[in-house]
C-alpha cells in the first residue's frame, strides 16, 4: 500500500497549481478527479481528446497517478457519444499508466437492476482494456447501502468499490455490513468524519473514523494500492485544509 493525494482536495484551484501543492506535500502518487462541473480536466474533454489532457498534465510537476475518479454529472449512458468518452478515458488511463477507475454510482432510489444494466457493459469495456472499474461509496447513491454495493460487485464482472467510509460513519449503516465490502475495494478516499449532521468532515483526530482498522481490514484481504487522501475542498471548512492533508497524509504513513 502507499498513500496518495486526490486532486479533490484542490478542486477549486487551477490544475496546475493543485498539482504543485500536491507535489510540496511530499506526495509522488496521486488520484485524477476528472469531474465535469470542477474546473480541473473534464470528462467531456479527456472524452474528445485524451492526448491534449496528457499533454496538460505533463506542464506540472513530475507526480505519479495512482487511479481516475470520474463524475459524468448526469449523462445518458445509452448515448453513443457517452459510450465512445467513457472508451476514451480507458485509453487515457492506459497512457497513464493508471488500472483504476472510479466512477459515481447512480442516485439511492435506483434499483440494483439498473445500476446493473448500467455498469455492466462499462466495466466489460475496463476489462477489456486491462482496467477495473470501481464504484464510489457515496451516502445519496445506491452504493449508500452496503448491501446493494456487495450485490452489484457479486453481480456485475470485474466490478469494484471505491470506499469512502465516512459515507458510512456519517450515515445508518452497521459496520459489519461495510466489513464485508473490503475483498472488493481497489481505492479508498479517506478523511476524519463525526457522526453528527454537521461533521462529514472535521479534522484529523476530531471524527470516528478508524484509520488502523481499515488498514489492518485492508491487508486481511491483501490490498495493495493507495490509501488516498481526499479532504474535499469545500468553502465552509472550518479548518486549514492544506494542514490536514500534510497530517492525513503523515497519519497514514505511519500505519505501513
């Protein structure tokens, strides 16, 4: 395992310059947002024309991508246009060097059934490509839910999880489910959460999550990739957010 930085945590700064405060961290991994209403790369974009978003990060500092996380926004899948993208961003993650791709899952309300009959043919085209998609654990998604998660990984091939547990600290579900999602996680978003209603993201040491746990959870099932730093970047923290990044990412460090 190793620790890595999400372009998450500066979203709100031109890509470049988030890129370069992930490099004075002291981070060499990082995760890729490619979030269509952000101001970094787009999908619409590296869709179209994924060597002009190589050549864009090639400008900032010499960093390592360890996986994509991709949010379409709400997009029709049955399009031929969205198709021929999502193609696109696996032949970006290839030049990248990157086996992981993240992906939103639809709004909670969705039935397993259509979030199957999404994913299905997405995660076929991963794996054709040598990739593994993984859906992002997300507490207003079907994947809010650990049960509809692990019945999508059973039933979709190849299909993983991004785990986001302060979805699930900040939310109803029972942490015996979340344990059983480990053996198909392939990313991890990790910040401090409460359980209250205001506290999905707090400082490090202030919240419930249990970073040993989920390490120790981790190895139990051998994972191997990033521990990824993803402290949001949101105009209400009440917080230094660079300075929780730096302590996360220490934090973590010291667990391997």
């Amino acid at each position: 395992m190793f620790v890595a930085c999400s372009t998450l945590c500066f979203a709100n700064e031109p890509l470049e310059s988030a890129l370069r405060h992930i490099a004075e961290l002291e981070f060499d991994k990082f995760e890729l947002a490619v979030v269509e209403s952000g101001q970094h790369l787009r999908p619409s974009e590296v869709g179209e024309d994924p060597e002009g978003a190589i050549l864009r990060l090639k400008r900032g500092p010499a960093l390592i991508p360890s996986t994509l996380y991709l949010d379409f926004g709400p997009v029709d899948w049955a399009d031929p246009v969205q198709k021929k993208r999502f193609d696109n961003h696996c032949r970006f993650a290839k030049l990248l060097n990157v086996a992981v791709l993240t992906l939103t899952a639809s709004p909670a309300g969705t039935t397993v059934e259509q979030e199957m009959a999404r994913v299905t043919s997405l995660s076929a085209t991963a794996m054709r490509e040598g990739l593994v998609l993984a859906l992002l654990t997300h507490r207003d998604a079907i994947t809010g839910d650990p049960a509809a998660a692990l019945r999508l990984c059973k039933s979709v091939p190849g299909l993983g999880l991004t785990l986001d547990p302060s979805h699930f600290v900040n939310g109803p579900a029972k942490e015996s489910e979340v344990d059983l999602l480990y053996p198909y996680v392939q990313n991890i978003h990790l910040r401090d959460t409460g359980k209250n209603a205001n506290e999905f993201q707090v400082r490090i040491g202030q919240g419930q999550i249990e970073y040993a746990r989920i390490v120790n959870q981790l190895l139990r099932v051998g994972y191997n990739r990033a521990l990824t730093v993803a402290i949001l970047d949101l105009p209400d923290n009440a917080f230094d957010r660079e300075v929780e990044v730096r302590k996360l990412k220490l934090l973590l460090e010291t667990l391997l």
